[in-house]
C-alpha cells in the first residue's frame, strides 16, 4: 500500500518500484490525478481533492474501509 497525498513522493514511488520489482501488487492512495504513482500501480484510488489536508481527509475512510473489509474476508468480522 503506497500512500502519497500527490502521488509524487519520490520514497513512495522507489518502494513502488522495488515492490513491483519483487513482485508484488502495489495500491496507491492518492489525491487527484494520482501523479507519477499511478503508473506504477496496480491499483490506483484518487480521491477527488489537490489540498493536503483535504486529500488526508478523504483517505481516511478510504484506509478505514480496506482494514475493515480486510478484516471481514480473513477473520470474517
């Protein structure tokens, strides 16, 4: 799960990559436009905002919702 507010965040990208590159599927968690992120994704969710505080906003129920649903399908809560 990689989580940038611009999806331009250079660490979050190269964990991106080196994720990718072992293997792995990479969500991103991003702010409109889910930046240079978005193409090293296997999943991209952008929420529809460009201010930092509101994009963190809007992630908040998103994060929420994957660690529930998480939850639900591996321990069914």
């Amino acid at each position: 799960m990689a989580i940038s507010t611009s999806g331009n965040s250079n660490n979050v990208i190269y964990a991106a990559i080196a994720a990718k590159a072992r293997g792995a599927r990479v969500v991103a968690l991003t702010g409109a436009g889910g930046g240079s992120l978005m193409q090293y994704a296997d999943v991209c969710i952008c929420v529809p905002e460009t201010e930092t505080y509101k994009v963190q906003e809007l992630h908040l129920p998103v994060y929420h919702f994957i660690c529930a649903e998480l939850e639900r399908r591996f321990f069914g809560l």
